[in-house]
C-alpha cells in the first residue's frame, strides 16, 4: 500500500504531462495553418540529378531551428528516398503525398550541426532553405551519402544563381 500513492502520483503527473504536450502541438498547428500546402509533383520533370536514401529530420521556420512546422506533412520525422532533378526536389515523406520543391523556391543549401531535436557531428545535416508561399522554411536532412546529395542540390544551387542574374 506504501507504493500505490507514490505510484498514482507518477501516473497523473505522466497523463498531465502526456495532455500538455499534445495541447501545445495543437496550438502550433492552429498558429500555423496559414502555412500554404507545398507543391505536388508535376507530371514531367527535368534531368534527374541524384536520387539519396535519406532521414528527413524536420521543416523548421527560415533561421529558426527550433521552431519546427507541424503542418501540411511536414511535421514528423521519416525515412525519405529524395530526388534530386533539374528542375526541382522530390521530397516523399512516408504517410504523406510526395513533396515538390521547385528550384524557383529554394533560397540555399548548406550544412548545420543541429536543428530541433537531432544534433549530429559537426555538418552533419543537409539544409535546404525554401520559400513556401510567402514564407521561409529550412528543411534539415541526414542523407547516407552526403556529398552526393550536396553536390546534387549545389548543382541546383548554381541554376538558381545564374537564373538570378
């Protein structure tokens, strides 16, 4: 009997903690509903670049790394078998339609150590900065050959810029 209080305690303090989270999830997801639903890939695409075995880690705000987009299938953490072609990236996110990112729509590519709850070695992660609609997103990415894919999207990186100019 001396343990079943003890253990009751635990168990609502578990429930209570379990409920807060799921209510602050759900207050993100209402803070970010205006967030438009990403580009679906279209029927025919340009050159394909690449295509890496990767861990989609997660779609954080532009320069905010810790402030993660729980909305329109970019909210949750997956395996993902990414294209790289000339004319965008493929995103398919295990349980959501694919994701397109148009090479109009990325902003940069590079290297991070961290985003929200992954740390890795030092430029471990593949960074994709995008615009979705209006606003900037970072996409963080573990791929099983790194220097591919980042070859593959700095070779997007380069179309992008000499588009700009």
């Amino acid at each position: 009997m001396d343990k079943v209080i003890p253990a009751i305690i635990v168990a609502v303090i578990l429930v209570v903690a379990l409920g807060l989270m799921v209510l602050g999830w759900r207050a993100r997801q209402r803070r970010q509903i205006t967030l438009p639903e990403p580009h679906r890939v279209p029927s025919s695409l340009g050159t394909v670049l690449g295509e890496f075995e990767t861990f989609y880690v997660a779609t954080t705000m532009a320069g905010d790394p810790l402030n993660r987009v729980a909305v329109q299938g970019l909210g949750f953490r997956a395996k993902a078998f990414v294209v790289v072609t000339a004319d965008g990236v493929i995103v398919p996110i295990d349980g959501q339609p694919d994701i397109f990112i148009p090479v109009a729509d990325i902003r940069d590519v590079s290297l991070a150590t961290w985003t929200i709850d992954r740390v890795v070695e030092r430029d471990g992660l593949i960074l994709i900065a995008w615009t979705l609609g209006d606003t900037g997103v970072d996409s963080y990415f573990r791929a099983e050959e790194p220097q591919g894919f980042l070859a593959a999207l700095t070779s997007l990186r380069s179309t992008i810029e000499s588009d700009s100019q």
